[in-house]
C-alpha cells in the first residue's frame, strides 16, 4: 500500500489507549498503535501526533464542582503530557524517533514548543508529538491539534476515534443514527454534530484544513487511514 499523504497529524483518544482497562494505559494497546506509527513513517510519511488525556483526567467533565475549570483544564493538559511521554517511550523502544513539545513549558521533562524546531522534528523524520493542546484552559486537545497541523502546514488532520466515522448521533446508543461518508465543515456546525468541538472545526474551514475522522481499533487502522483503505468520514 502507498501512503495519500506526505505530512499528516494523527490525533488519537486518551481513552483509547486505556484498552480494556478504565483509566491509565495498556502497554500492549499502545505498542501496537507505536508499531503502527512507526510502520506509517517508514513508508516516508512525516508525522505530528496528539493524545488526549481522557484515559487519565478529562478537564472539565473530571474536575470537581467546586474546581475552577482553569484548573481542571490544566490537569487535563498534564495528563496529556504522560501520555506523550509514554507513546515517545513506546516508539524509541522499536526504534522509531520521536519528539515531544509542550504547550506548557516543563523543561526538565520534555521540549517547550517552538515552531521552528518542531519543523525542525519533522525534516529530521522524527515524530513529532504535541501536548497541553494549546496552553490555554476552555480549548480542546481537538483545537490543539487543529491549530499544530496548520502550523505545520499538515496535509490532513486525521482524528482516531471510538466509531468509524461522523454520525448524527452516537450509534453506540442509537441505533436509528445516520452515517456521512462525506461532510462539509458547515454541515457539522449547522446540524452541531459531536465529532469535535466547534472551534476545531471552524479552524479547519478557515485553513482549508480536511478532517479525517475513522476507528481507532482495529488491525492496521491507522496504516489503512493513511493508505485510504480505511471506512472513514471525510470533513471538507
């Protein structure tokens, strides 16, 4: 199979690297998506990464009632840290570089985000992953890595999720939901539907920017996305 694509940012659910557990992380759900990655950046695809930290702490829908939600945000975006620092210690483990830059500066801990050289990463083949989203409370790791693949200049934001696409509604509790194979930026933010939150996709829109939304689980998900092999919803 041949990659679609030459640059792309791949953002993957915390929850998802949960496997069967609730919280934290299963090793071997993590060294297989690692593989993966490494197998998409052997074929010569540059890639930007971002984790969420649903698996670990989820800002606001975590934090306690009586928790500012700046601070809730906050532990959400440390969460974020730990698993980057878990994926770059899966993928270097199978031989595969990998970078992680922080919204946040931590310096003792990990690279603070600098434009220049996370391009810097990605011309080296490195993969280049992203935490604390944006830096700031009340935005999503979904408008973190919207606003990285723009700045990156990526040519696709390919979201790895619980479904295998964009529905009109959850079809894990509805069986009557609709599918879309194809969606406009405008048709998600007129119909509200929950793929990601609408300053992500309005950001998409503005930058041109096609979203790719598909399964996370699965044999080879994330080589099949790339490779466009893949059941998928396409944003555009």
């Amino acid at each position: 199979m041949q990659p679609e694509f030459k640059r792309i940012m791949l953002k993957l659910s915390g929850e998802g690297l949960a496997g069967k557990n609730i919280t934290g992380t299963d090793a071997a759900v993590v060294q297989k998506l690692a593989t993966e990655i490494k197998a998409v950046r052997d074929m010569g695809v540059q890639i930007c990464l971002v984790i969420g930290g649903g698996n670990i702490f989820r800002g606001a829908k975590d934090g306690c009632a009586d928790m500012d939600r700046s601070v809730a945000d906050q532990i959400g975006m440390l969460a974020t840290v730990m698993n980057a620092l878990t994926m770059k210690s899966s993928l270097e483990n199978i031989g595969c570089p990998a970078k992680v830059f922080s919204a946040l500066s931590m310096p003792q801990i990990c690279e603070t985000y600098n434009f220049r050289e996370a391009t810097q990463s990605l011309d080296d083949d490195c993969v280049t992953i992203f935490a604390c989203g944006t830096g700031s409370p009340y935005f999503t790791t979904d408008t973190g890595a919207v606003l990285r693949a723009v700045e990156m200049h990526c040519d696709v934001m390919m979201k790895a999720t619980q479904v295998d696409g964009v529905y009109s509604a959850d079809p894990r509790y509805d069986n009557n939901a609709k599918r879309y194979d194809d969606i406009t930026y405008d048709e998600v933010l007129e119909k509200n539907l929950n793929v990601m939150d609408m300053t992500a996709i309005a950001m998409a829109r503005d930058n041109k920017l096609p979203v790719m939304i598909f399964m996370q689980k699965g044999e080879n998900s994330i080589i099949n996305a790339v490779c466009g092999k893949a059941k998928c919803t396409i944003i555009k």
